[in-house]
C-alpha cells in the first residue's frame, strides 16, 4: 500500500512532551548581544540532550537571485561573526562569491527553539582556514582533500576509488593544505531567537545592529 504523504504528517505532533520542554523566556532579561543569548542557549540545548546541535541550515543565492539552501556545521561564533567552510569551487561557495550575504537556521527542538542569523559573508584569510581545517578530524580532512564538491559524480565506484586515496593521504600526511577549502564568516544584521510557548504565544526576540551596539525588538508569533 502506498503511504499517504498527507496522512502521515496529520499524525505527526510537534514538540511532543514526553521529549520536548518549553522553558519560559523573558526578553526583558535577555543580554545586550546575540553572541551573548547564543551562547547561553547553546550551552543549555547541549545540555539538554539535542543531537547535533552545531547543524545549521544556510541559505546563499545565485547571481540570478534564486535561493539555495543546505545543513552544514557551524565552526564557531565570536565578535567576527558565525563561521561555517567549504571548498570555494564549491556550488555554495560561488554562491557567496558573487552574493555575499547569507542566512542560518538553528532548529533545536529539545527545547522549542530556534535561532536565525543573517547578514553579509566574507572568506577568512587562507591561513585560517588552512588551521580550522587540521584542528578538526581525519575524516574531515579527507573529505576535503576528496574535493570536486557540487561537481556531477559519475559513479559510486570513482566516489570509493577517490575517496580511499583521500583517507590515505590524510592519516600520513596530517597537515597537507587544501588550498580551495575555505573559512567563512557572517557577520549578522540581525539575529531572531524564537522560543516556542505550548499556548502558541511564542516569543521572538530580534536583535537589530545599530550603530556600534544592537537594537532589541519583539515580533508578533
């Protein structure tokens, strides 16, 4: 029997108790940056029990404007903005080379929450991103040695053949560069925290840049 997609997702329920706590939020208590009330949240998802809480939605554009979006992880967050890599040849990566501006989506369902983050994006320079590359693991780094990212694959077998050659490099040659592999950084505009409220009166706190500080505003649910 065939499933039926409508079906399916009627029986579906969002933020299921028995998995799922809503703590309360009040914006009136929130700190002056995003960067601040990020890491906070972050820290208590992770605690929490959220599975792979780095993941992330990012959303770039073509030059024609038609929007793309893809779950890649987030290498870290700090007073230069949100930082994510890939492979500058890489269909995100041309993306950003034309429109360099982007947007990323946390979903953390543990706790009904979600962060949104958007705003121009720069490349690192190369020696970091060269660093964040071999801080990371061996398979990481031989994914990236795999390269061709984006590009047709015309078999399995050449993603295998490839692929081993790439492991091998990379568990004896630990620091070999990869010179397209690139550091990104958005540095936000603004950045929506979204706190889900059991009654659907839910709480979202925008954060503004003005100036040399940042703006706080609530938005209707």
């Amino acid at each position: 029997m065939a499933t039926d997609l409508h079906e399916l997702l009627r029986s579906l329920r969002v933020w299921d108790p028995e998995v799922t706590s809503l703590p309360s939020f009040d914006p009136a208590t929130a700190p002056a940056t995003p960067l601040e009330l990020f890491t906070t949240w972050f820290a208590e998802v992770v605690a929490a029990g959220q599975t792979e809480p780095h993941t992330m939605s990012l959303a770039t554009a073509d030059a024609e404007g038609r929007p793309d979006v893809r779950t890649v992880m987030l290498h870290g967050a700090d007073q230069d903005g949100w930082a994510f890599a890939s492979h500058s040849h890489s269909r995100k990566g041309g993306h950003l080379s034309v429109r360099p501006y982007a947007a990323l989506g946390f979903y953390w369902p543990v706790l009904g929450r979600q962060v949104r983050v958007k705003g121009p994006v720069t490349a690192a320079p190369s020696a970091e991103g060269q660093a964040d590359l071999h801080a990371r693991s061996t398979g990481a780094l031989a994914a990236a040695l795999t390269g061709r990212q984006s590009e047709v694959l015309r078999s399995l077998g050449e993603l295998a053949r490839v692929s081993e050659e790439a492991w091998e490099r990379a568990q004896h040659e630990p620091e070999v560069p990869v010179p397209s592999w690139t550091l990104y950084r958005l540095l936000p505009d603004e950045v929506e925290f979204f706190q889900g409220d059991e009654r659907r009166r839910h709480i979202r706190l925008n954060y503004r840049r003005a100036g040399q500080g940042w703006a706080q505003e609530l938005l209707w649910p």
